[in-house]
C-alpha cells in the first residue's frame, strides 16, 4: 500500500500494517454490534467513535514524521502499529462480551464495567 508520495508503509513494518487495519475494521463492526444488542445505537456517539478511528491514523502518521525526523530505521512506527494492534484487539474484546460473548481466561484482565461484569 503506497502513499500519495510513493512511501510503502509495508516496507518499514511488514505485514502487521493489515493486521492493524483488519482489527480496527473487526472493532468498528464489533462496536455497532455491541450497540445494537444494548439498543443504545446514537449516531452522535457512533460519529465520536469514527473520528477516534481517524485520530488513530493522525498518530500513525505522526509516527512516521518523527521516525523520519530522528532516523529511528522504522521502530517509532513500528512502536506505534504495535499499540494500535494492542488498542484494538483490546476494544474488539470488549465488544465481543457486551455482545454477550465472553471470553473469561482473557476478560478476567480487563474493567469488569466494560466487559460486562455488571450484567448480574
């Protein structure tokens, strides 16, 4: 996947670069399934929720501007890919057990008011 100034994001930190934008899209779908089966689906909050998903993409470039900057050889983007991967597995969890899937031997780790440890 090349840029508009013909840089690779692939070449500097490989195949994770799908992998993030795979789970950010499995976390925009998991999410408004987590809304409808709460029935608290609000475009205003959904449109907040977009916007973080942009946010994630300025900081990814940020990474880029300041890995060039201080010629770091790709570990600052690869630092930030890595956090975003971490960011949305753990939001996809999340939604998996407001879905009403939970996951006990990884969701014992997590804020039992996100995960549904408040549904007894």
């Amino acid at each position: 996947m090349e840029f508009i100034t013909g840089f690779d994001i692939t070449s500097v930190v490989g195949n994770i670069w799908y992998l993030a934008l795979g789970l950010i899209l499995f976390d925009v779908i998991t999410g408004l399934l987590a809304a409808a089966a709460e029935k608290k689906i609000n475009s205003s909050i959904n449109f907040i929720g977009l916007i973080r998903k942009v946010g994630l993409f300025v900081a990814l470039a940020f990474c880029v501007f300041i890995d060039a900057y201080f010629e770091a050889k790709g570990y600052v983007v690869k630092l930030g890919i890595g956090l975003i991967v971490t960011y949305e597995g753990m939001s996809i969890v999340e939604n998996l057990s407001r879905i009403g899937i939970d996951i006990k031997f990884i969701t014992k780790y997590f804020d039992q008011n996100k995960v549904g440890g408040n549904k007894q």
